[in-house]
C-alpha cells in the first residue's frame, strides 16, 4: 500500500515544507482519508484518479479543501465524487459547509454527466468497501463525532488514528487486526501543553508515549502526525526522547510504501 501525507504548504521553489498544517492522506493514489490539503497538493493524474475520500471528521485541517476540490472538478467528473463518513459526520458537513452559505450543497447539484457529489454512511465497527480497499472505523475519543481506521488491500493493514485522546476501541481492534504493517497516530501538543491536548483530546508524546502501551503488535512502523507547525520541533525532541522502536516522524510529501 503506497500512503503519502500531502504537503500543506511550499517553500518559495514549490518545495513541500515539513509541517503539516493540514491533514489528507492518500492512499495508492486514488483513496484520500480526509480532504485538508487535497485541493492543493495532488498531481493533476492523482486529481483524475481520486473519488472516494474518507471524512474521519469536519475540522477544518481535515476538511479545508474539499469544496474546493469538488469546485475545481465540477464540470468534468463523470461519477460523483464518493464522501464516506459517518451519518452524523454527513449531517455536520451539510449543515455547516455544503449549506449554500460557506459553499454549494454539491450532494443536490449535477452537472452533463450527473451527480457531482454523493454521501455513503459508514458503519462502524464493520468491515465496508472503499474503491480497491476494505476499511474499518471504529469512534475515537475527540470533541467532535471522529473514526479511526483500519484500511487493507488485502494484503497488509494501516492504521489511522485521527484526531484523539486517550481510546479503547481502536487499540481493540488494531490488536484484533493481521498483517498490520504501519500505524499512523497524531501526536499534536508538546508535554507542556497536556491541559490544552486534555480540553482539545489530542495526544502529546508523553500521553502517546502511554497509550502506546495498549498496542500488542510488535515492529509495525509508527508514524507520528499532525504535529502543530508551531511546536514542531519541541514535540519532535519529545518524542525521540520517548525512545519508542519505530517511532518516527511522518515526512509530508513523501511516499511511504508497506
Ligand atoms: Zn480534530
Ligand atoms: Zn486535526
């Protein structure tokens, strides 16, 4: 499975910087869990293959992009673009982005070919198809309604924590799962700041490095996320201090292969 975390921004030669301001995966460059930097960071050939988009959630590092990715394909999608999120992660997007007021409710909107834009439910806790890949969500713990997953091509299994804070439904299903080869975990506040990841149910290395505890597979890689650009380096010094085996930091841009 080919993961690449897209940049969220560029240096001044078009170079991807190194803090993630925005959260898009995408995974064999088709399937992108979650829509932040989608509109900004794919390759027109990626731009024409991905139409499944996994929302784990709306914030907006999550979600910033995604009406514009839809704008920008409009007149040329000839199959709706497919958001699988939970029925209560539909009904928060519609009601607070695609409302005709932030942007166009795109899920009533056609264009020469049809629909533009189509929602599918996601169960949790059951296995449900998305394009090549079979997929699990499970709720974590954020302040919003938030899915981890589980995502396998039938051949190796990634885990995505999303946004959270200390969970057990994940690391129960993360430690049910086969053939888990990387885990993808957020780890967004320094040490110092844990009463702000505490009201926020975010990770700092020291409640990572605690909650890591609950993961029974051994020499998965484990890749740090959503590190807040403006602590980057104090969270990053944190977490090498955690002297975790294959704990690293995830590049933005980069193209990870398991
Ligand atoms: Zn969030
Ligand atoms: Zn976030």
């Amino acid at each position: 499975m080919r993961i690449q975390l897209l940049p969220s921004t560029f240096d001044a030669n078009g170079c991807a910087t190194q803090e993630q301001r925005l959260t898009c995966f995408l995974i064999d460059d088709c399937v992108a869990v979650d829509a932040g930097s989608i509109a900004i960071a794919l390759t027109n050939e990626q731009r024409s293959k991905v139409r499944d988009i996994i929302v784990t959630h709306p914030h907006m590092d999550h979600i910033a992009s995604l009406p514009i990715f839809i704008d920008d394909l409009y007149p040329t999608l000839n199959e709706p673009m497919r958001i699988h999120a939970t029925p209560e992660v539909i009904r928060l997007l519609e009601r607070d982005v695609f409302n005709w007021n932030v942007y166009p409710r795109f899920s009533e909107l056609t264009n020469d070919y049809g629909p533009v834009m189509e929602y599918v439910p996601i169960p949790l806790g059951e296995p449900f198809p998305v394009a090549h890949l079979t997929v699990t969500a499970v709720p974590v713990n954020h302040i919003v309604p938030t899915v981890g997953l589980i995502v396998s091509d039938g051949e190796k299994s990634v885990a995505f924590s999303s946004d959270t804070a200390e969970t057990e439904e994940f690391w129960s299903l993360l430690n049910q799962a086969q053939h888990v080869h990387a885990l993808l975990i957020e780890a967004s506040f320094p040490n110092r700041m844990a009463q702000l990841a505490e009201v926020s149910r975010h990770f700092t290395p020291a409640s990572l490095g605690e909650e890591l505890r609950k993961l029974n597979h051994n020499g998965l890689d484990i890749m740090a996320v959503h590190i807040k650009p403006a602590y980057r380096e104090e969270v990053i010094e944190q977490l090498n201090a955690l002297q975790i085996p294959n704990l690293k930091v995830m590049e933005p841009g980069k193209t990870y292969d398991w």
